[in-house]
C-alpha cells in the first residue's frame, strides 16, 4: 500500500486526528485511556454488519489503534490501515497490536485533507469522531470517496456534544458543556458534527446514503468513576484545558470547578450519562 502524505505540527501544538489543524484534545494520558477503550462492537456497529472477509480498510483518525486492530480480525484476509496526524499516538497502537496478534494492520501518519493513496484503494474508509475538528469536513469527505473503490463504504461517526444528558443534573456540567462546545468551535471545529453528517455528506456529492444514530451510555460504579474520573483529568491537564485558557473561555478557577463537578457527579450511585452519535454509511458510486 503506497505511504500516507505526512504533515507533522511542533511538538506543542495539538493536531486533528486526521489532519493538521486543532485536535483540542491531544493525546494526554486521559485522552487515550478514553480512546483506548473503544472497540468496534460500541463505536463501528453500523459499519460492521457491510465488512467482508477479503476488505482493504482505511481506519482515518486511528488514534491508539483499538478499533483498527478489531476491524483487521474482522477481515483476515483482507489488510486495515490505521492513520493518524500524530506519530506518537501510532506508537501505542503498533504495540497494541503485536499484544493482541494482529498482523494484517499497518499504520502510518496522513492527513485527511490529501490522502497519499490512489483513487479506488480501499474497500472502506472510516473515520470515528474525526470529523468534529476539521475546519473543512466536507473536502474530507470528497477526499475519502476518492480514495474508496467505486461500491465501497465511507463509514463516519460523531458525536453530538450539546445532546449528551445526564442525570444528576449537577449545575457544574452544564458550564463544562457550554466550555468545551465554546473551546472546539474557536478552534475550528464542530462539536455538533454528529447531526450535521447527512447535510456534509450530500454537499461532498455522495448520495447512497444511510443515515443512524448510536449512544454511549454510561452508568454503575465502574463506568461513573472511569467517565468521571476521565474528564476531571483531562479539564486539569490536557492540551484542552491549555487552550480554554488561552483562548480566554475560562481561568483556572474555572477549570477547578469543572473538575469537581466531574467528580461529584461520579460520586451519586445513582449517575448515568448518554451521549448521541450521529452515524453514516455511504455507498460510493
């Protein structure tokens, strides 16, 4: 399979998961122990039922490589390829394959916004919670059917920030959503792009399209102090709570409160969360 076209930030800057840009996130410890997590069965079942034994996949915005690596068992004779703007996150997922034995997997660095590959190369293009950060989702899409075989599948989740719900209704979460939607959109992004998919979709010329939806949900004491726990950290400590800072969209205080909030609600027995996914499989003509 050809190289992916490389672009590389500084060593400060946080990048897309599948381009250069604003990836508000990074890879904080807390970050990837979310990421991590994440498996096909709870974050690609939409996509899954459409995979054949022989698919060439294109995972975009691989991150830690959990999904890819599931994706490439799911198709042993075929091959997956992880990409990712950033090479330190591929480092973790080049281990977690070799530990899991999965060998039809590569991964390489890339951006969405020119893929190294030629027209047609892969069967499937996906790209999980991607979408979300990039100033241009719609040239992504364009550039992801280009590279997808004609009667292949682009495949593409995200979130949809401003529908998560949770209960207790702790006040201090309510401005943790207000922040984070404040902080994606400075930096370019949509953090609504799950309701947005089918109208990005039709606008990049794709038109076999199947529209869904997905949820996470999250409730009982490991999963409340693993959600909570998660979120606490990555107010304090990620490249996140950097830029809600220098972007003037809180202080530190203000990050402190969040933070407790986030532990307060892991704290009732009673705490569930749910957030909304907006879901597309498109069959390229």
């Amino acid at each position: 399979m050809p190289e992916a076209h490389t672009e590389r930030k500084g060593p400060n800057e946080p990048e897309e998961p599948g381009g250069s840009g604003v990836y508000i996130h990074g890879h904080h410890e807390s970050v990837l122990r979310s990421h991590g997590r994440r498996r096909a069965a709870d974050s690609a079942a939409y996509l899954l039922p459409h995979l054949e034994p022989h698919h060439r996949i294109l995972d975009i915005g691989c991150g830690p490589g959990s999904i890819t690596a599931d994706l490439a068992a799911l198709v042993p004779h075929g091959h997956v390829t992880g990409l990712d703007a950033a090479e330190d996150v591929l480092a973790h997922a080049r281990v977690a394959a070799r530990q899991r034995g999965v060998r039809n997997v590569d991964f390489t660095t890339g951006d969405v916004r020119a893929l190294g590959f030629p027209d047609g190369s892969f069967d499937v293009v996906h790209a999980h919670q991607v979408l979300q950060y990039l100033p241009d989702p719609v040239g992504a899409l364009r550039e992801m059917r280009r590279v997808c075989r004609p009667g292949g599948i682009v495949a593409v989740r995200d979130v949809v920030y401003t529908a998560m719900s949770w209960y207790p209704r702790v006040a201090g979460l309510e401005d943790w959503q207000r922040l984070y939607v404040g902080v994606a959109r400075a930096g370019g992004g949509e953090p609504d792009a799950g309701s947005r998919l089918l109208s990005w979709a039709r606008r990049a010329g794709l038109t076999d399209v199947t529209s869904t939806a997905g949820a996470w949900c999250y409730s009982g004491a490991e999963q409340r102090a693993w959600w909570s726990g998660l979120w606490a950290d990555r107010t304090l400590s990620s490249p996140y709570a950097r830029l809600a800072v220098e972007g003037g969209h809180t202080d530190r205080a203000g990050l402190e409160a969040i933070a407790e909030a986030w532990r307060a609600w892991g704290r009732h027995e009673d705490a569930w969360f749910s957030v909304l996914n907006g879901e597309l499989l498109c069959r390229v003509n």
